[in-house]
C-alpha cells in the first residue's frame, strides 16, 4: 500500500475549525477524537534511507525538519481550539478501524489526561549565566502599587538576589516557575550545559506570573521557548490494536 | 509581555521543535505501519526505527 492514515494527536471530539490545515480531519469515538490526514507513506520510509546524512545541523529543507513542521502545524492548529494529546511524529495507522481501536482502547487514561493539561501551554525555559558587565536591573516605573507589591512577593530582596551568583540564580528561578507551572519536566540537553533547561505545563492565566519572573534575574540570560502544545507530557504509551475487555 | 513567543527558524529552534515531535508525544504500538523512534538529537545522531507491518 502507498498511503497510511497518519494520526497527530488526540483531542476532544469537535467540529474542526475552518481554518484547519487541509486533510485534516477527526475520527471520533465516544466523545474523543484522532486527529487524522492521509498521507503518502514514500516520504517517511524515505527517511530511513540515508541516516549518515543526518551528522549536520537541521535545515528548514530537511526531509525530516519539513514533515515535522507540518506535524507541529496541524498539532498546533487543533490546539487552538482543544486540549491535545500529540502522538509522536510518524506514527501511521493502517485504516480508520485502527483509529477507533486506539480511541476505544486507551479512553478512559486519554479523557483523563486531556482534563488535566486543559487550559495550559506548555514552554520551555533555558537559562545561563549571563554575560560579564551586565547592568542591574532598572526601577520598574510606571507599575501600580498592586502591581509591584506582586512583583515583590518574593521574600528574598532584589539587593540580596544579586549578590547570588548565576547557578543560585538558576536554582531560585526553576523554583518560582515552578510555582507557576501545574507541571515540570526537565530536558535532558547534553550538547550545552545550561544551569537550567526544562519544560512548564503552565495554566494560561498563570502565563503573566510565569514570565515575569523570567526576567528577573540579571544573573542569568534566560531563553524562552513557547508557546507549545503539551508534548513533553505525556506519558502515554498507546496501542490500536484489537484488546479484549474485562 | 508579547502574547506569543515566534519560534524562528533558527538551528536552535529546530532542534526544540524536533525534540518535542520526534522525541515526545504518545508512542503507538501495534497496528501501526511506520513508526520512526529513537531519534537522538541531542546529538545529532539520527537513528530511525522503521516498524513496518504489511507492504509498504
């Protein structure tokens, strides 16, 4: 066979917005839904064909980079509107009776877990030690009593927080994030060393909170990544095959 | 604060992109024609897992 029916994520069953990429569309199953298109199966097989290629750096115009941008486009797109749960990149499912297999095997852990990221975006932050000379941070005029008194809240003084060097900074900054973030995970990046480098499945109205504090630290150069549909959490391993039920 | 942070086109926001789409998400097993796993880019290394059920 030449085509698959590549599936991108798990959502919610809905009706698909207008402006949703072409092909796209949802099998559902007792208020779930997959979020499918077909597709011609050469351009994956192909990717396994010259693995040496891969020692460079990605390209935009990489086989590989292209078919993942189009998966993170249509993740994204259905992520405007619904809670997903992406499935990983090239995942090909034979026919939409494997479809709903998958819906039906994995509802209950599928529904639950889509309740939990509801309302959030995950981003990504890394950090390092900012670069020599860096000025301190200036007054933050124009902020409200309110405003400042939050901004405040942290019981370490700013006189104190930049006597910290950059790996205490780093520590403090993962911490306050964290109060922000329903959920972390740490990013395992072996190239560079940054002092911090993880991922926060944060509420969206927590979103202000969780970015003010990334600009607090002159200690550190921050770099924020985001927003991202969740999929550094899920831990789902899934199967679409035929399962006998209790 | 901008509402949205723009993911450029950089080396360096292709690996965060490739990281989450090829090294996260739900894995599928069963009756799955392809699935590509184990691509390591941390490293840059890649290794592809082809599971091939049926011709393709």
């Amino acid at each position: 066979m030449s085509v698959g029916l590549c599936a991108y994520a798990i959502t919610r069953e809905h009706v698909l917005a207008p402006l949703s990429p072409v092909g796209i569309r949802l099998i559902t199953h007792r208020g779930l839904g997959l979020v499918v298109a077909e597709v011609e199966l050469a351009p994956f097989a192909a990717l396994g064909a010259d693995p040496a290629r891969w020692t460079a750096e990605p390209a935009e115009d990489d086989p590989l980079v292209v078919l993942a941008r189009r998966h993170d486009v249509v993740v994204r797109a259905v992520f405007e509107h619904q809670p997903v749960l992406p499935l990983r990149f090239g995942t090909i499912l034979r026919d939409e009776q494997a479809a709903v297999r998958l819906l039906a095997n994995h509802h209950g852990e599928a529904s639950t877990w889509l309740g939990r990221v509801d309302g959030h975006r995950e981003w990504g932050v890394r950090a390092r030690a900012a670069a020599p000379g860096k000025p301190a941070a200036t007054p933050t005029d124009g902020l409200s009593g309110t405003e400042y008194l939050a901004m405040r809240r942290n019981r370490l003084t700013a006189a104190a927080r930049t006597r910290r060097d950059a790996f205490t900074a780093a520590e403090a900054l993962h911490e306050e994030l964290t109060r922000h973030a329903t959920e972390c995970v740490p990013r395992k990046r072996k190239t560079a060393t940054p002092l911090l480098d993880a991922a926060y499945l944060v509420p969206v109205n927590a979103e202000p909170a969780f970015h003010d504090e990334t600009t607090r630290h002159d200690e550190l150069a921050v770099e924020v990544t985001g927003p991202w549909p969740p999929y550094s959490f899920v831990r789902l391993e899934l199967s679409a095959e035929e399962v006998a039920h209790a | 604060m901008p509402d949205e942070y723009t993911i450029t086109p950089s080396a360096e926001g292709l690996v965060d992109l490739l990281d989450r789409v090829v090294h996260r998400g739900a894995v599928v097993n069963g009756d799955v024609i392809i699935s590509l796993a184990g691509i390591d880019l941390i490293r840059l290394d890649l290794r592809l897992l082809l599971v091939s059920i049926g011709a393709v």
